[in-house]
C-alpha cells in the first residue's frame, strides 16, 4: 500500500490535501502512517467498578456475569451471509477470488503487526464525518481478519445513533448492543454468528437511539468492554464508531480503546476537518489512515 508521499504522486491534484494529512497525524502521533485503499468509486460511489448510581438511564444494572465464549457459540446458530448482498453493500474481503479484497488484506496484515506488537485487542474505527466508507471499511477489515488461519474477529456496531452493521451483512436482528447497554439482553444472546466462507462474531446494533452517548458513558458499558476482554481475550475486536466530528460519542470511548484507524474521503474530508480530528486524537493511538474515493492509474501489474 501507498505511504503518505506515494499517495500524494498518485492523486495529483488532491497532493494538498494528502499533505494537511500527513502533517496532522505526524503531529497526533510520531510514526502514524496513511493506507490508501482502492477508490470507492471501484466498490461503489456512496459508500472494579463504583458503587451503584443513579444516572439518566435509570437505576444502573449489576455486572452479569463473564459469560463464555463457548456459550456464545453452542447458543447461537450461525448465519450464512448472501454473498450477492454483501457484493450489493461493497464487502468483498471475504471472497477470495475478488482482487479488490486484496487491499483490505494489506490493510489487515499491517494492522494486525502493529497491534500485536503492542499486544492491543481493540481497534476503533472512525471517520471525520459520515460518507467517508468507514462502516464498509470496518466490516471488510473484519472479515479479512476472520479469514486469517489462527486469527478471529468480533465486529461491534458502536454507531448507535445510525446503525447500519447489521444492514451491510443482511442480519436481521432483534437484539443488539442497544438492549445489552440497556439490560434487556444479554451479550450472549445478542451476539450473532456470520458465516461468510469464514465464521464473523457480529454484535450489531438492533436499533437507532438518540441516547447513544448515555449509554456509551454509562457503567454498563466499561463492565461490558471488560467482560468482552476476558471472554474473546484471543479476538481482534473492531468497533465500528460514528463520525468522530458528529458528537461526543468517540470521545466518551476512547480512553476505553486501543487504537484508532482514521477513514478518510477525498472529495468529502475538507482540510479543516482533518485538523479538528488531529485535535480530538492528539492522545489517541492512531495506527493508520485509509484515504477512500482516490482516482488510481487503471493499469495494474500482478504475478
């Protein structure tokens, strides 16, 4: 994949804009590097805890107990994905015949060598603002972690004000990290099982809610992040955030995760958004930044 300068040739004309990027996330964090994955345009245009409290939500919920993982596996039947729906929503990393899925595998490889050498398991991603690819890139990224031989993922849908995991794999679902949050559901009758040619733990969310930071700064959520750190401990776990610059939800969680993958959009993330998120993520670990919608010269050389 291209580094900050190689994009930068490539783009030509966005060379500026490429440059402001570079020079934010040198600034967030030494180190950072930017991934450039194939244009949208190829996949489609429009892509121990305190005493209980009382809160906004209500009298706080007592930690369920850890749950185990092979609970989560004998109670929930898999769910074989529609492979022309996920081709439909841009989701191509599970099929290994589909050379656009080698971008996201990069994208995987060097990801993972990163986190593992700081023995990281979470891995949030954000986008400056909606339109920029971040659910499909989070969903693709997943999957070619899944695919993996030794590796697993879970995918979490942490966009509870617009929720479209769940859409993007053809899940329906009933219950959901919204009900977990909440109480109503247990994680272990909310995760679900997708089978893609490659097995996908998914927890989606059932529902939009215009409460979603509440409920992401709540007790409940810090005693679930901890119970799935024990129970899919060997798991890289993907959470798909909202927009980072449409609210206070990312900021609520980051202290809570990992690392950071940046999804940004030419033609969408302007200069002066860039700079607001290198504000919000000064303290954050940015691991990578994927550049969508790039034009790329259409001859292509392979082995």
């Amino acid at each position: 994949m291209a580094n900050f300068s190689d994009a930068t040739g490539l783009l030509g004309k966005e060379s500026a804009l490429m440059e402001q990027i570079k020079q934010a996330v040198d600034r967030a964090k030494a180190g950072a590097t930017s991934e450039r994955l194939h244009p949208m345009t190829t996949l489609g245009e429009n892509i121990a805890p305190p005493s209980p409290m009382l809160s906004p939500l209500g009298p706080m919920h007592e930690a369920e107990p850890s749950i185990n993982r092979a609970d989560v596996t004998s109670n929930r039947t898999a769910v074989a994905l529609d492979w022309s729906h996920l081709e439909q929503h841009r989701i191509v990393s599970h099929n290994v015949t589909d050379p656009r899925a080698k971008t996201f595998h990069m994208l995987r490889t060097q990801l993972l060598q990163a986190m593992d050498q700081k023995k990281w398991q979470f891995l949030a991603v954000t986008s400056p603002t909606p339109g920029c690819g971040k659910t499909v890139t989070a969903i693709n990224l997943a999957l070619s972690i899944a695919r993996q031989p030794g590796r697993s993922a879970l995918l979490i849908d942490m966009d509870l004000q617009r929720p479209a995991v769940a859409k993007y794999l053809g899940i329906k679902c009933r219950q959901g990290l919204h009900g977990v949050l909440e109480g109503r559901t247990r994680m272990v009758d909310a995760v679900v099982r997708a089978n893609a040619d490659c097995e996908l733990m998914v927890l989606p969310a059932e529902a939009a809610t215009l409460r979603s930071s509440e409920l992401l700064a709540s007790r409940t959520m810090d005693v679930m992040l901890q119970d799935i750190r024990r129970t899919f401990k060997s798991q890289t776990v993907i959470f798909d955030m909202p927009p980072l610059l449409s609210g206070d939800d990312v900021l609520a969680t980051l202290p809570r995760i990992d690392c950071v993958l940046l999804v940004t959009a030419v033609g969408v993330s302007t200069l002066h958004e860039i700079k607001e998120c290198n504000r919000h993520l000064q303290s954050a670990e940015v691991v990578r930044v994927v550049l969508n919608k790039a034009q790329e010269p259409t001859a292509r050389y392979y082995y």
